[in-house]
C-alpha cells in the first residue's frame, strides 16, 4: 500500500516549497522498495496555477475532485503588492475555500505538513492551536498574530507534533520531508533517498 | 539589465533537478536590488511536459520561440524502461532536435549549466570536449562512455570551467546556482539568497 501524498498549490505558490517535498516523496524507496511507498499527486482551486515567477502547472486535480490523501502538503510563498493587497498564501490563508478543503483533507489525513508560509494557512485554518509551529523567519510576526494558542518555535527546522509538522522556509521543505520518510519508513530508507537526490546535508 | 535564463525542461524531467536552480535565480537579489537581476523561463519541445511523477508543466516557450538566453540550464533525470527503452535525459541525449537548440543556445551564452543527468545531454552535443565535468554518482559511468576528451570528476559538487558548469544530481543544482549567483553579483547577494531560502548549508 502506497500513502497518497496530496500537495496543495495556488498562484504565486514558491516553487522550491512544493517541489521539495514534491520531489522526495516521488523518489523515496523507489530503489529498495518493490512498491512505491508513496503516490504523490498536486491539487488546486483551478485548473492552470502561475506558481511564482510565471512556472505555470496544470494540477493533477482540482480541489473539488481530489481523493483523500494520508498525507497532505500546504507550501507557502506570497506577500503583499505595494498596495496592500496579499498574493500567494497571504491570499490564500483568508479564502474559505481553501481553508475547508484543508480542514477537510487534514481531518482525514495521517499527516498534515506546511513549509514556510503554509504554516500560515494551517493556523487560519485553526489546525495549529495549542500546537508548536514554525514558518519562514520573515513570517514569525505574522504566524504569532494569528493566535495566542500556538507556540512559535523559531531557528528550528521543523516543528513535530506528531500529525501536523510545519517547516521553516523554502528549502527546509525537503529535510522536513525526509524526517517523515523517516518515521514512516525507517532511517535507513530516508538516508537511501537524501543519498539518491545527493542532498549531503541530510543528517 | 537582467540575465535571462532559459531553463530546459523535458518529459520526465526530474523535478528538483530544474526547480532548485529556477528558485535560485527567480528569488536572488530581489530583496538587495532594485532590478531583478534575473529573468527565468522555461523552454521545451512540447507544449506541455510531463515531469517526473505526473507534475505536468506549460513551458514558458517551446524551443523553436525562446528567447536567446544569458544562461541557460540543463537539469536530469530519467533512465531506462525495463526493455531497454530510454525516458527523460537518457532520451533527450540522443535527440537532434533537442542538442542543435543547445548547442545554438550554448553558442550565444554566457553561462551553460547542468544537474544532474543533464551533463550527458551537454556530453553529447559536444559542449564538454576537453572540460572537466561531473553528474548525478549514478551516471558517472555513462558520462565516461561518451566521450574519452572529457576529465570526469566525482564526488565534487560541481565542475566550473568557466563558461561551462555542471553539478552532481539533484539538489546539488541548487548550490551550484548560489555559486553561479555569487559569480555574477558577488558572495554578499548569494548569501542574502540562500539565507532568504533558509539554505542554511550554502558556506
């Protein structure tokens, strides 16, 4: 049996946030596995996304259609353009739609996991109360007006609570995904796919 | 003035292999500069391309409408079927319509980068004739065998020639662009960037 990986993204989504853990989950164990552990699919509001600077992706289902997954993924990226109006997850943190589908997904799921402002999402979306939690160091401020009943966790690379893990920015996305690899499959399978994809840094 | 960089994209495509690299130069010096110092597009022979594990992607342009670039890259990925038939790179090496655009492109840039598998692609167009080169620790072999006028290096992050640099797999495409970045615009703006991508591991 293969977990089903769903990786949430939206217009102005930062393509290192999803593509990390994208790309750990698509290639763990596939070398020393005879199943692959995980089937990893993407899924949005709408059916072209400009992810930041104009990658544009065709997701493998829109939010509505998307299956239940046993791990869901919300990346972050965004900000504010000069006059004041959010893009990215700044947007995406204060649209019902998204926040019910992620409720929803996160109700069912195994694991809930947010890279840098992601987390931002999963905290109006109140997944993160009376959790731990971190976000990309310039968000810190912004993830601590959200509520009083989550813990910010600064200069860590991920913050564990067991179902919902949130990572700092951007490229901790990949350690953080290969922390689950290696709760869900072992160390030794964890270390094999860090060796594959020659991120030296994997400890 | 910006660089423009074109970044290659192909079916089954490895997905951190291209988006490390198309993170690095989409965010670099935007926070420092008041002109983003890069432009960055993908280009494909399709219309649309199927990267590794179903991320389905709309290229910026197909090859024959792209843009001369400053950079361009060549991400990997990709192997053999199991009768034998090869898929991404292992393709891509071996078609024409593919090495005349990089070879054309090549001619007119300032930087030719690779990831990966990518530098079997550069192998056979002929761009590392008389180079030092690397690859992802799986392909050293393959790299070898294409040519007896290349000096194969392993274990090394990347291999600068000058105008010519490729990586080992993956994520190792990720510090190569920070040195192509620290190159260009100085050590101060590709420290700003990994700090930015909280690459905590770039020295």
């Amino acid at each position: 049996m293969s977990y089903r990986v769903a990786i949430f993204i939206f217009n102005e989504v930062e393509v290192l946030d999803f593509a990390g853990p994208f790309e750990v989950f698509s290639v763990a164990g596939l070398r020393t596995r005879s199943v692959p552990p995980f089937e990893v699919f993407t899924a949005a509001q709408f059916d072209t996304i400009n992810a930041r600077n104009h990658l544009t992706i065709k997701p493998t289902y829109t939010l509505e259609k998307a299956p239940k997954a046993d791990i869901i993924v919300i990346p972050g990226g965004g900000g504010f353009h000069a006059d004041g109006t959010p893009f990215g997850s700044r947007r995406e943190m204060n649209n019902p739609i998204v926040l019910k589908w992620i409720q929803e997904q996160s109700a069912n799921a195994q694991l809930t996991l947010s890279v840098c402002t992601g987390s931002l999402i999963l905290a109006k979306a109140g997944l993160l109360e009376g959790k731990e939690a971190t976000t990309h160091f310039l968000a810190i401020d912004s993830l601590r007006k959200i509520s009083d009943n989550i813990t910010v966790k600064e200069k860590t690379r991920f913050a564990d609570n067991g179902n919902i893990i949130t990572s700092e920015g951007v490229s901790a996305g990949i350690d953080m995904s290969l922390h689950v690899v290696a709760k869900l499959l072992g160390k030794e399978t964890a270390d094999e796919t860090a060796k594959y994809m020659q991120y030296d840094y994997w400890k």
